[in-house]
C-alpha cells in the first residue's frame, strides 16, 4: 500500500528497540559495553560496511559521557588545528570515540590521529577507534594502533539479517515494508549493508513524492527505470 506519514518528521531515535542491529553486531556491542565500564583502547573495523558509525552514534545517545568526533578524509585542515578542533569536542567527555571514514588519510590527518591518541593517553581517557581501512599510514600511528585490542565487527551476511537490517531502517521512517516488497529488493539488489539501506530510502522517497504504492510490481519497475538492480 501507499504509505502515509505525518506532515512533521519524528526525532531520530537511536535506541537498542530502532537501530541497524543484525547478528554481527552482538560481539562488538558487548566489547563496547564492558569498555564503557573497565575502559581501555580499542581499534573497532571490519573488511566491509558493518554498522560501526550506527553503533557509535547508539553509544553516545545512550551514555552521555562519551564523546563521538567524525573525520573526514576531505577536511582541508592541517593536523594541529584539526587536533586542536577535536579537543574542543572531546576534552570534557570521560570517554572518547573516533570515527574515521573508511579507506586511507591524509598524512595531516593521520599525524593529527596520532596526536589526539597521545592526547588521550595523557589524559588518561578510554578511546574507541572505529576505522574500517588503515592502508598506509606513519609509522606513529602504526605503532599506536598495533598498542590497541583489536574488535572485529562482522558485517550482516545471512538473509534474515539483512531483512532486520531493513525491517529497522524501514520503522526509522515510519513505515512497515511488506515482506513481498522485502523479497522483491533481496533479488534484485546487491545483499550488502551498504547498498540496502541507502536503496530503500530512496525507494520510499519515491514512493511519496509520486504517490506510488509500494507493490512488488512497481518497485520492480523502479528499480529498471533507475538502473539499480542487477
């Protein structure tokens, strides 16, 4: 059916019930817990899109005293004012969280990685790192993250968890997906977790501004007409 919303847009809720949570998740979710109490520093990754920043971002909106900074491999800053940037953001939080998006850095903004993990050492602060590619980077930073417990974050591979992935991305919008459209878009689309969501969301932007149900047949036609699926 054509799916109807209210004229204003309800908060983004990051809770344990509305989240991307899949199967993968668990083991990491659980180290997490236990550094928010013992602390320590961890190297959060993965080999492909797992959810890391989603799960940052859950951490934070439940736990007050972490901080979350994001890097962006596109920041023209150099490496002390962007430390200097970030300490602005985390120096008062007991817990520190770094989320870097994934592939290589600038040098700046490695020696400025470097840095702030100095920093956090120093200041005795726990610190998560969530990256998903280290490539090449100083050898500082190297042996900072070599210093650091690995937690491997697995990414969703079985179908049930990726329809749960969509089920939840699906209620972030307030609307419930019919489960012969969830079909349609598991046959059609690349079964990754950095496809889906993104897949569905313009679906479902669509799907409203045309006033489109969301039958199987015309998220088939769609999906034709936009060249995205396989």
């Amino acid at each position: 059916m054509y799916q109807q919303r209210f004229d204003w847009l309800l908060p983004n809720r990051l809770d344990a019930d509305n989240w991307v949570r899949h199967a993968g998740v668990e083991d990491a979710s659980n180290r997490l817990a236990l550094w928010l109490v013992h602390g320590g520093r961890l190297w959060l990754t993965s080999e492909e899109v797992a959810g890391k920043s989603h799960l940052l971002s859950l951490m934070a909106a439940m736990h007050p005293p972490l901080g979350v900074i994001r890097v962006q491999p596109d920041d023209p800053e150099r490496a002390l004012p962007l430390v200097r940037q970030w300490m602005e953001q985390l120096e008062a939080k007991a817990f520190w969280a770094v989320d870097v998006e994934a592939g290589p850095l600038a040098q700046a903004h490695a020696y400025a990685l470097f840095h702030l993990l100095e920093r956090a050492r120093d200041m005795r602060r726990p610190v998560v790192l969530a990256w998903r590619s280290a490539g090449s980077i100083p050898p500082e930073l190297d042996s900072r993250l070599k210093g650091m417990e690995r937690v491997v974050m697995q990414a969703p591979h079985g179908d049930e968890d990726l329809r749960r992935v969509m089920r939840s991305v699906a209620t972030s919008l307030q609307w419930e997906i019919p489960d012969a459209v969830l079909d349609v878009l598991m046959i059609h689309l690349p079964r990754r977790l950095d496809a889906l969501p993104q897949m569905l969301r313009s679906l479902e932007a669509d799907s409203l501004q045309h006033g489109k149900r969301l039958t199987p047949a015309w998220v088939r036609k769609w999906l034709e007409q936009t060249g995205t699926g396989r």
